[in-house]
C-alpha cells in the first residue's frame, strides 16, 4: 500500500462550474491489483483462523446501526465460520433505523440479533468484527472474547489485536473483501442454492449502498460484483435496493434546509430534536444537501433520542479527509475515543449529552447543542481557510 500522503487525490484546476457528480471524485493512482495468489494466501490465513476455532461459538459483531454493507458481511463470516462447525450469532446493538435496512434483514432472512441488557454472551469463545474501525464492544462484559477476525474497510487506527486482521482501505465496502474471500475459498457460492443467493444479494446491495452505486467504486469492489453476479437474486436485489423516502425523513430533510448555514463551500445543519429510530435522516439530508450548488461539504445535525448530538458529514472536496477533520474538530473523551471518524467521502460523529440530557428545557439543550457544534465547526473552517490563504 502506498504512503498515505501520496493516496490523497491531487486537487485540478477548474472545477467551479461543475456539479458535485460531473467532478473528478478519485485522481489517487489505482491500488495494486491483487493477484488470485495473493487473495488465496490471504483466504488461506482466514480458514487457518477459523479451523482454530472449529467447533467453538462465535459472536458476530457489527457496531452501529446496522448498514446493508455490514449486514452482507455478517452474513457472509457467518457462511465461512459455519463450515468449521462454529456456531455463530451475529449480534448489533444499535436499532435498525433505516425502514429498508429493517426490510432487508427481513428479506434476507438474516437471523441477527439486538443486545439486550442482561443477555448471557459469556459462552462465546471468540469474536468476529466486520466493517468497523475498533474491535471495542459497546458495551461491559465480564468476560470479553477473544477476537477470532477483524476485516473492515476504514482508515486504519490500530492498537489492537486479532487472530485475522484484514483492513483494506482502498475497498469500497467491506462486502467487497467478503466477496473476494468466498471467491478464492472452498466455500464460495454455489450456483442455484438460495441461501447462497441471499449471501450474494446482501452483498452486492452492500457494495452498491456504500460506493454510492459504484460511483466511488475500487477495482477490488468491481471484481467483488463480477463475482458475485453469477449467483445474484435479481428480484430480490431490485426489492431491497428500492429507494423511499420516510415522511419523517422528508421533515428532516426541511429543516435542514430551513436551518442551513453556507460557508464557502461548506454546508452546515441543525435539525434539531430526532428519534432514535429517524436518526439515518439525518445523514439522508446530508446527502440531499451536497447535491445544493456551489457546496462541496455537508454536515447535518440533531439530537437523537434527546441523548446524543449526532452528526453525518458528507463530502466531494479535495481538501477535507472526513476522519482526520472530523477527530481534529471535536477530539476525545476522558478516556481517549474520538467523538467523530469517517472515511474517504463520509463521516460522523456522536457526543453523549450525559446529565444535560435530562434537561427539561428542550429548547435550552437544543440552543447549548446547536452553538457547541456550530462554534467548533466555524472556528475550524476559519482555520482552514486562513491556512489555505
Ligand atoms: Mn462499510
């Protein structure tokens, strides 16, 4: 891989007149291809991690709300480990906000399950994390299991270990690295088996929904969706890749635009108050405001839940890498975790409102949220101007 500085796209010349979409997204030289032998060395240390654990039980772990790119890649660890008679549940923690991401685990059939306080995980022997940035659970255990594989698709931030660590961030989706290991191990798809074309499906609509339709796509995710093509469900891929629109969603979306503040190119947001179960609103209106012209950053947010100021940033600029601005823009907390990541063209970021949350003067917490939010964000937007000066 090379240095990260030479990975970061070069900035051209005129591009004023054009739309966010007709603009050069990705100049950085294409990765290196990996060569069949590598993508079957790399499978081989999979299944050497997985034998380890024959016979073991599993926790598959996705963090956050669950997306179509993590759900695939669950589903696709859960196919691998079941061939080493490991018994797996995958297991999120966060609702399933988006109405179509609760239709697709539906539709797929998915068996995952939501923590729950008091549930008993101590039987589980190892861990697997799929498509996030730290093997950190969020939440205490007595007992943490070991954890068996990490494969994600983030920056890398290190500091930890796993028996298989697989994070490559020039892949598109993390589906992507899931459809590269079936395709090079004695358990990839089989032709005209259903549940295989359930696998299949959830991960092409993973690819797609995280490279925005292949627009931010890297060859890996290309070969990924050759690959998988072959046992695709069509039906089913054109059921849950339906795109709507929640009424509630639409609300957000106005106030996002009644409340925008244009700095520059940079857009910013408060849409104040949102259910938990609204919260992928606001990165929605995140997306909806980039299309505004002239902007080439978007950041939309509320408190969700009346606990958290959360927050979805989404960019086409050259000059914004979304995790570095967004961990230098609010920091960490007492015990070292940044408030906010990303990756190439998106991020966020979630601030615990703590016992202000309690606050009965709704209107007081949103105005204290609002100007934190709004002062850390222009005062680094001033910074970034005078330095481009
Ligand atoms: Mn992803």
């Amino acid at each position: 891989m090379p240095p990260l500085a030479a990975r970061k796209p070069a900035v051209t010349g005129e591009h004023v007149a054009l739309t966010p979409l007709e603009r050069p997204l990705e100049l950085s030289p294409p990765p290196a291809a990996v060569s069949p032998h590598e993508a079957g060395a790399r499978v081989e240390q999979l299944l050497e991690a997985l034998e380890a654990a024959r016979g073991g039980r599993l926790l598959i772990v996705i963090k956050g709300h669950p997306d179509p790119d993590s759900i695939g890649s669950a589903i696709a660890q859960r196919h691998l480990a079941r061939a080493y008679d490991i018994e797996c549940t995958i297991l999120f923690f966060d609702e399933i906000s988006h109405p179509e991401n609760r239709a697709l685990v539906k539709s797929l059939d998915a068996d995952l399950r939501q923590f729950r306080e008091g549930m008993d995980l101590s039987s589980y022997d190892f861990a697997s994390f799929v498509d996030t940035q730290t093997p950190h659970l969020p939440v205490r255990l007595p007992q943490v299991p070991q954890t068996l594989t990490f494969v994600d698709h983030h920056k890398i931030v290190g500091g930890f270990e796993a028996r298989f660590l697989d994070i490559r961030e020039d892949a598109g989706a993390t589906s992507s690295i899931y459809a590269e290991y079936l395709e090079h191990s004695p358990f990839g798809l089989r032709p005209g088996v259903a549940e295989d074309a359930r696998l299949a499906t959830a991960l092409m609509h993973g690819i797609r929904t995280d490279t925005d339709n292949f627009l931010l796509a890297y060859p890996i995710d290309y070969r990924a969706a050759a690959y998988l093509r072959q046992f695709l469900d069509t039906d089913l891929l054109r059921i849950i890749s339906k795109q709507s629109v929640t009424a509630r969603t639409m609300e957000i979306i106005q106030k996002g635009l009644n409340n925008k503040q244009i700095r520059g190119t940079f857009l910013l947001a408060g849409v104040g108050f949102v259910r938990e179960e609204d919260r992928d609103g606001i990165g929605q209106a995140a997306d909806f405001l980039l299309r505004h012209e002239g902007v080439e950053t978007a950041l939309v947010f509320g408190i969700v839940n009346g606990e958290v100021v959360d927050g979805s940033l989404r960019t086409v600029s050259h000059t914004i890498d979304p995790d570095t601005w967004l961990k230098t823009v609010f920091g960490t907390d007492a015990t070292g975790r940044h408030y906010g990541g990303g990756r190439r063209n998106k991020g966020g970021f979630r601030i615990p409102l703590g016992l202000f949350g309690r606050c009965r003067d709704r209107e007081a917490l949103w105005a204290i949220g609002r100007r934190t939010v709004e002062d850390l964000i222009f005062e680094k937007i001033g910074v970034d101007q005078a330095a481009e000066d």
